[in-house]
C-alpha cells in the first residue's frame, strides 16, 4: 500500500515540476520580452494552464506551499496583462 502511495505521490511530483517550469517559462518569456498579437495569446493560455494543472497537483499532494506559488505566478502573469502595457513607440 505505501509502495503504491509513494509511487502516485512521485507522479504528481513530476506533473507539477513539469507545469511549474511551463509556468515559469511563460512567464519569463511574458515578462521579458513582452509578446504581442498571437504569440502573446499562446504564451497565456500556456500559463493559464500551467497554473490550473499546478494547483490540482498541490491539492492532490495535500500541499499549501505549492498553492501559494502557483496563485503567485498567476498574479504575475496578470500584472504583465497586454492591455497594460505603454507602447514605446510614442
């Protein structure tokens, strides 16, 4: 039975680490290098994503620390919403 338990905590484990990278690849890329148009669409719904598969791995894993990160990085990513941004062009 803990074989099993440990085995089905390591997937969710690996599930969010995987989505937690996603998410901060994301974010980087949105931050960083402000995207526009279609590119920009992508790299959110990648995060949004990200950021849902974060939170039901940390339910699933009984973790508050890793709720808060995840509801972290999705505040970040709407800070960096497009409609916020100045165009520098002015």
């Amino acid at each position: 039975m803990t074989a099993a338990l440990s085995l089905l905590e390591r997937r969710w484990k690996r599930i969010f680490g995987v989505s937690a990278g996603v998410l901060v690849v994301t974010l980087i890329e949105l931050v960083a290098f402000s995207p526009r148009g279609n590119a920009a669409y992508w790299f959110y719904a990648a995060a949004g994503v990200a950021v849902v598969v974060c939170l039901y791995a940390a339910k699933k894993l009984r973790d508050a620390e890793r709720v808060n990160a995840a509801v972290d990085g999705a505040w970040l990513s709407q800070i960096h919403a497009p409609d916020d941004q100045v165009d520098i062009d002015d």
